[in-house]
C-alpha cells in the first residue's frame, strides 16, 4: 500500500475523530440568547443590544475550580433601533468600534451561592480599559439547554464609553445595566 491510498483513509479517520467530541462540546446557542444594555438618557430608560456574540464555554457545578468562560461581543453590532443613534455607537467618542471591535469578558473564578445562583469573577475588557467585575447569575436546566440570566451594572466612563462633551453625566448617566440571557448546550446536570 501506498502512501496515496493512505490519505483518504487518514482525512475519514481524522474527520471521525474530530466529529466525535463535538457532541458533547458545551457551547452557547446564539438564536436563543441575548445581551442587552440600558442607560437613562436625560433621565429616561433607553435601551440597546448586541447582534453578535460567542462564547467558549467549559462549565462544571461540580468543578467550579477549573471552570472558565470567555466571552466575546462584537460592538460594531450594537443597535439602540435608531438609525441616528446606531450611526453613532460606532464612532470613537463612544464604542471606537474601528480600533476596538471586540468586548471581552473572561472569568477567573465561579462561586456557587446555592439554589442555582452563581458569581463569577473576571475582567471585562471594553475599549481598551480592563476592569475587575463581579457578575452575579441564575442558571437553570430545561432538557439539554442550560440558561444563565443576570443583569451586570457597569460605569461607562470607567471604559471611555462617551469621551469628550459627552462625558458629562447630566445627559447621558455613568450608570449602565448589561441584562444577559445565555443559552448553552453540552452543559453537565446542575445540582
């Protein structure tokens, strides 16, 4: 036999192995999650989301040590349902989507505060500025689908979001509330 009559053999074999694992790789199922965010403009709720979001994902109750998340937002999807002001998010006073196209969130720890509520310690990385963050979340089980849900309050200005005139708080307020709903599969059964 020859190496030629090999490589079929191989690419079939290396595609098995690599189809195998992926049943029960955990991984976020996008059309059934979503991030959103809330400020008060002039003091009136108003509210955006994000398009376009992934995640790596390796989740244990039972390991919360050696879980870990990485989460990633693309910001140049973020869409308030104006067409003024989604001409604006990408601009380099607030997103600087150009220079900065991603958000990021990555965990360093999880802690179990039972009844299927959770903290998770991490750095949230938003326009270049890293900060230390705590997000606190519900996680429950219907069949294979595992849910987290949590609302993470925020500073825009502790990440450059709104530079210049629009730094001034009497307009848009410092206090920004990311509401998420993730949706995942692959996940071990929840205590």
């Amino acid at each position: 036999m020859n190496v030629s009559d090999c490589i079929p053999a191989l690419l079939v074999a290396a595609m098995g192995a690599v189809a195998l694992p992926a049943s029960a790789q955990q991984k976020l199922l996008p059309a059934q999650s979503s991030i959103a965010f809330e400020i008060k403009q002039m003091g009136v709720p108003v509210q955006g989301h994000f398009k376009k979001f992934d995640a790596q994902i390796n989740f244990d109750a039972a390991k919360l040590a050696t879980s870990k998340v990485t989460f990633n937002v693309d910001i140049g999807s973020a869409t308030m349902g104006s067409p003024e002001m989604d001409y604006e998010l990408p601009k380099a006073t607030w997103f600087n989507a150009a220079k900065f196209p991603q958000a990021q969130f990555t965990s360093s720890a999880f802690k179990a505060l039972g009844g299927g509520k959770y903290e998770v310690a991490g750095q949230l990385a938003i326009k270049g500025q890293t900060r230390e963050v705590l997000v606190p979340l519900t996680m429950a089980q219907a069949g294979a689908v595992t849910t987290a849900t949590g609302v993470l309050p925020i500073k825009r200005l502790a990440f450059k979001i709104g530079d210049g005139e629009w730094a001034d708080t009497s307009m848009v307020a410092d206090d920004v509330q990311i509401r998420f709903k993730l949706a995942m599969s692959g996940l071990p059964k929840l205590p």
